[in-house]
C-alpha cells in the first residue's frame, strides 16, 4: 500500500499552524484584521504552497487584505522555512476562501425560506374542528 499519509500533507498541516503564528506575529499591519489559514496545498516536491485564508469579522476591504497577505508572503518565507527546518521554503501563494461567507448566504437564504414557508402555512384548524379523543 503506498504512503497513505504522504510527506507534502503532512508539511501542510505544519505550514497551517506555523503560519497561523507567524502572521499574527510578523504581519503588523494595523489594516490587516483578523486572518484564518483555513487550508494549505503543497506540491509533491514541496516547492510550492497554496494557503486558503478567511477573513473573520467581515474585513470591508478584501482586496486590500489579499495585498496585504500577498505583500505578507515574501516576509512570511524564511521564518517558516527555519520554523519547519526545511532547506528550501515553499514559495506562498495566498487565496482567499470564500467557502465561509458562501456557507453564511447559504445557511440565511435557507432560513428564510423556512421562515416565508411557515408564514404562507398558518394551521386553520381549531381545537373545536379537532376530534375529542375521549369519545
């Protein structure tokens, strides 16, 4: 059976959690808020890193926080290269996830249908209409 937990998976969980730090510690751009490294993609030969990062508390500007973290990526490389003892970084590339906020609309255009379906099937039936189980 091959690997079933291959090496570029395992060096992903590391890149999230160490990346995870050193944004909040190295990144200390007061226009940058609140940054969650939701997922980490690294190439077989572990060149390459692709990092999913969300946005918590509705940032107004996005494309200012995709320039802030594309900015972030060259100052990120080193420390997490020493971080992981890995010879050569992976180079960064940062993504915003939009799965998050997709799920949000999702979970309230749900709701609100429930809700216009519970208005439009108001039960007419009274308790007099209702036959006496005690008959």
């Amino acid at each position: 059976m091959a690997n079933a937990f291959p090496r570029s998976r395992r060096v992903a969980e590391q890149i999230q959690r160490v990346l995870s730090e050193l944004i909040r510690r190295e990144l200390r751009d007061p226009r940058l808020g609140p940054v969650t490294i939701v997922d980490v993609q690294v190439s077989k030969d572990l060149s390459h890193a692709k990092v999913f990062y969300s946005i918590l508390g509705g940032n107004k500007d996005p494309k200012l926080t995709e320039e802030i973290m594309r900015d972030g990526a060259k100052l990120l490389r080193g420390p997490l290269g020493r971080a992981l003892s890995l010879r050569h970084a992976p180079q960064l590339t940062f993504v915003a996830d939009e799965l998050i906020e997709y799920g949000t609309q999702l979970s309230s255009m749900i709701s609100a249908a429930v809700k216009s379906d519970s208005e439009r099937h108001v039960d007419d039936v009274s308790d007099a209409d209702m036959p006496d189980k005690a008959e």
